[in-house]
C-alpha cells in the first residue's frame, strides 16, 4: 500500500509522539505543520520557497477548487499537484468547513448539503459522493470525510444530531471512494461535550480508515476548553493513526497540540497575518508595520536564519507593507513559515530527544504571545 | 574614476552600438534595459530573481523616495542598495517626470517647483539642488538632473522657454552635485521641434557629463514621429557617451531605440502590463487572463526557457491571475523581465556579430505586436 503511518516514540514524560507518514508523494515527518494553499497556491509562495522553508506536505480547499477553476479543468491538468507545480504530498479538506462558514443559504439535508457560492450567488449542491468525486479529480495524498462543523457555541442535541449524520456521510464518503492512491481520513465531531466526543470517535473508528483528524476546534471557544477536549479526544484514538487537528497554527497551539498527543496541523494563520504585516519571533508575534519599527535596521527575528531575516531589515519591510508592495508580503510569509516549521522541526527533536517538555518550557520562557 | 563609458563597437550597417559602463557596482553591458522600481523594490521580485532574468541595473524613483520613507530614512540605512539589498548598479530619476505627471497643482518658478502630494495632498518644493540632494542620500550610481517635461502637444514657444529653464537648472544641479561616485545625467529636451532638439543638445552637451539622456518622447505622440525625433537626437550626440532613452520599454521600441544609437532603457511597461495579465511571446504580447486559455497547458512562450515558462501553463498563470493571487504576478512579471532582458542579450550578441539588421527583420518576422 502506498499509505502507511510509523510511530516512531511516544515522549516518556508526555504524550508527543514521533512518526513518519508515508504517501504517494513521499515521507512526512510528524509532528508536522502543512501550510495552506486556498486556491492551489500558498500565497504569495513557489513551490520552491516552500521546500527552502521546510514543507513537506501543503493543503487545499475543494470547496475553492470546486467553484474555480473547477476539479474538471485541474483533473485535464493531470490532478493538482502537476496543475500547481508541486511534487509533494497535498491533503484536501473536504469542502464542509467552507461550505458552513463561507457560503450563504445553505440548506442541509440527509442528502448533502445546498449553499450558494460566496463569490456569484450561484446554487451549488454537495453531498458526501460528491465530495469524493472532487477530491478523487484532485488527485490529493490525502483527503478528508465530507462532515459538519457546527459552530460555537451549539446546543448539545443540535451537536448530536450533527455528528450522528456526519458519521453517516463518513460511510458513504468511504463507500464513494475508489482511488487507491488516496488516503481517506474521517473527522471526529462532537463540539464541546465530552460524551459526544467519545461518540464521535467511536464511531468514527468503527470505521476502518488510515487517519482521523479532529475538527470542531478552534471555533471560537476559550482556550482552556480547546484544550480540555482535544486531551479528551486524542486519549480516545488509535494509536497507530495519525491523528490530524484541523485549523490550528499559533506557536502555543502547535505546542500544547503536540502535548496532547497531535501528530498533523494546518492553519491560514501565519500566512494570513503576514500579509497584515504580523510576524512571528523568538520573543512573540510582532506587528512590523507599526511606527515603532520606521527606522529599525534589523531583522525581523534577530534569531531566526531564514531568508527574509538574512537579507532584510524590519524599517524595509514596514516600508515594503505599508506602500502594499507584494515583495513585503512574500517577505513576511516566507519567514512566517519558516518560523512554524522550524518550530515544528525542533519540536520532533526533542521528542525524539525524550526532552519535550523542557523543550515547551524553555519556548514559554521566551515567547510571550502578541509583543 | 569610477564611472567610464567604453563604446566597444558601432554596427557596420546600423546606428546601434555595444558598449561597457562602468560604475562603482559594477560593469553594465549597453544597450540595456534596466527594470523599474519605483518603491525600492521592482515589484513582486527579489534581487536575486532580479538577478536571475539578467538585471544588470534597476532604476528607482527619487519622487516616490522622497514622499515615502524618505531619503533620510534611506540614507540612515546606508544608502539604496543597502536599504533594499540590491548590490548591482542604480539609477535614480531626478523626481521632474513624476512632479509633473503624478502631482497635483504644480507651481513652475526659476527656482523650482512647488506641488502637492499625490498621496497626501501635502505640499512641497523641488529645486535643482534639493533634487541632487535628495539623489546624493539615496546613493545611486547615476543620477539625473531634474528637468521639465512638456505634455504632447506642446507649442514651440512653452517648450522653448521650458528647455531654457531646463539647461539653467542642469547647471544648478552640477553645482550642487558634490559625491564623487555617482554619475550625473543631462536630460535633452525640446518637444517634437528638431530646432529645439538641437537647441537642447547644444546647451546640454555643453556641461561636460558622463552621460545623456533624451528625455519628453513617448509621451503620447505618433511612433514615426517619435523615431524621427529619436534619430535626429542621437545624431547630433556625443558618441563616446552613454545615451539614455527615458521611459521606453516595447520591445518593438527597443529595437528601434538600438538601431537608432541608444544605449540605455527603462520603463514600467513590462513589470505594469504583467500585473493585468499580459506578457511577452516571440509572437507577440498576448493577454493570459482571456478565457481562450483557461484549459490551455502549454507555457506562456513555448519558446521560452525561463523559470515562469519551465514550470507552469497558461490555464494555471490565468487562474492565478484571475483570482488575484499574488504568484500569478510574480510568475508574469518574471517572464516579462526575461523576455526583455534576453532581447537585450541578442541584440548585443548580434551588434557584436555585424548582424543587427539580420536580427530586426527575424524578429519582426515572428513578433506581431498585440496578439
């Protein structure tokens, strides 16, 4: 099979695991961030950046790809990766966060799901067969169960309900699924209740799949109660599958994700605010187009050795950003990036190392959050 | 000195020369075409893609400096190329083009300009000497003299009195020009008047420079009278100095411009016609954003080997550039860059070979203007 997870170790003194993932397009180490390339292109990033940066692995939405340019013309390209340029493994997300949270109008039926686009008004209907049949035209490693994300917060029997059918699309997205080359993971729901989290995942895993992500985090809840229920959830899952917290990337959260047990991350986050001219450092994340920073000749992250870092001063970059030049915004991804996945990179080292939670200390004694 | 023009050849069947120039960050081989960047950056590129597609020199713009960040600022920094990290030779523009095309209620005395901001509305006053200052804190290898530039039409008796002022305030600027390693620029001008063209060459040529540039064409007026006046100008130039033709950039016009005597180019066209979607083909420039490409695999010019044109199709360019993703720029601007300075290289290579003609017609043969 081309698909296959190794756990490597489980840390001694916390449950930070170690693993590699093996795809159709190569390894993935895990714990692992993959950045987010929304209409087949992480941006303002080539596929080049994003190797020097550290990706191993990038995401996709098929909600974006479905409305344009369509799985159709990409499926004619030869699937995503020969359309974008990019060799190695891709996951796509399933279209049902988009759908929920971006779309107007949407109706939800035993059925699928009816919305209309975000961009025309134009009604689209999308069931879990359907989702299936977008991903099975992108050509993803990687691709997700078509499931509902209900908001936060839901009452506890609209959450219920929720799960029950989105368990049921799970089995129809696997019985859709055809291509061997893919690997399918489900999504465990359940909002913030411990009970239906433990039903989500129980059902879930009665479903025989190479993967489960978590998702219904990161909603909006405190983070205490985040948490809380992904150390709840993550004690429930097999231990021999990845396990994949889905939109989650500030520094903390990848640490305190790791602890409980996360193998795979994904967020818009550090692209996103870079492009607000947002960076992460050592000492916590930094807004560079700010006044303070006019005349200051260094660089964005005095310890960091990245590329934007190495050549460029934080007075250039607000310059660059607040006249909306682009060469700013690549700048700031780039080291955005880096950053994350650097983390990411000493993150398994010290798995590996057995001195994970020394690791975590020693980041909180330097990173303080929004600087 | 660390500034010297070394005319190497003059083609045996043509005006178009090949040449050397020197400067303090090294050599330029002539004819050239030098990049625009306005904002200390050519936009959506690093200096090492700059360098990449064969950027010999770049030119930025003293107007845009000045309002934003500053040439203080940017001289705190060290300088330009300090600043923005660039180590190949600059050329800065005197800020005149951009006073009087860009800002609003201009106020033209002997002793300079007063106009306000077209950002802000604020008002300011450039004078010769507060534009070689200005030119002086950025650090550029050649600088211009800060001249007028009539609109077309303009009647003889405007351009006339304009051109007088301008050769006044190349003599102020000389005066006020005291860094050794910076070369400063006279600038021709005289409208579509060969009397006064000649006027302007007489005058100009008069203050010993290392260099002239001709100044007020393509500014609105017909091609053959532009290319009639083009001739007429570089006929009446010294020839053991670089001549610089101001704002030209169609490939058709560089053509011209080199069969015509000139040596250096510059222009915001390639970079600017890029970001809407347009780019160069050894057919012609064609419009990628069209929907005749959206399922077109082929690169944007098969005959092309640049990275833009190695790595990615059409169908995939058109979709980025359609969903304002910002690689779809970069990916365009690249190719066009290319695709100019490559035509620079061939030109030189054919002056070199005694084949320039030859070359025009072949190229004229294949390049159709707009396709």
């Amino acid at each position: 099979m081309s698909f296959e997870f190794r756990l490597l170790k489980t840390d001694s003194n916390s449950k930070a695991r170690l693993g590699e993932l093996y795809t159709p397009h190569g390894k993935i180490e895990t714990p692992i961030f993959m950045p987010v390339g929304t209409q087949a292109t992480v941006k303002t990033m080539t596929p080049e950046e994003l190797k020097e940066v550290g990706a191993q692995i990038i995401l996709s939405n098929t909600y974006h790809l479905y409305l344009r340019p369509g799985h159709e013309l990409i499926k004619k390209a030869g699937g995503l990766h020969s359309f974008m340029n990019w060799d190695r493994p891709i996951l796509t997300d399933s279209g049902g966060f988009q759908v929920f949270s971006l779309s107007d109008l949407r109706e939800i039926t035993e059925e699928g799901v009816t919305f209309r686009s975000h961009i025309d008004g134009s009604y689209h209907f999308i069931s879990p067969e359907k989702a299936i049949e977008i991903q099975m035209a992108l050509g993803a490693d990687i691709i997700m169960a078509f499931d509902e994300c209900p908001p936060y917060p839901a009452d506890y029997d609209y959450v219920k309900e929720s799960l029950k059918r989105t368990t049921r699309w799970l089995k129809r997205c696997k019985e859709a699924h055809t291509r061997k080359d893919q690997a399918l993971f489900g999504i465990i729901q359940g909002g913030m209740y411990k009970d239906l989290r433990e039903e989500s995942v129980k059902e879930t895993t009665e479903v025989d799949l190479p993967g489960y992500a978590i998702g219904g985090l990161s909603v909006g809840e405190p983070k205490d109660i985040m948490y809380d229920i992904l150390e709840y959830t993550t004690s429930l899952l097999p231990v021999d599958k990845p396990r994949y917290l889905m939109g989650v990337g500030t520094p903390e959260d990848l640490i305190e994700g790791v602890l409980r047990g996360v193998d795979m991350f994904d967020c818009v986050l550090p692209t996103r605010i870079a492009r607000n001219g947002s960076v992460f450092t050592k000492f916590g994340q930094m807004t560079v187009r700010n006044a303070k920073y006019e005349a200051d000749f260094t660089p964005l992250d005095p310890y960091c050795d990245c590329y934007t870092c190495r050549n460029y001063t934080r007075a250039y970059i607000r310059h660059l950003i607040k006249r909306n030049e682009i060469l700013g915004l690549r700048l700031t991804t780039y080291h955005n990036l880096y950053f994350l996945l650097k983390l990411m990179e000493r993150i398994r080292e010290a798995i590996r190392e057995d001195k994970f939670l020394e690791y975590r200390e020693e980041f909180y004694r330097q990173y303080k959050g929004k600087i």
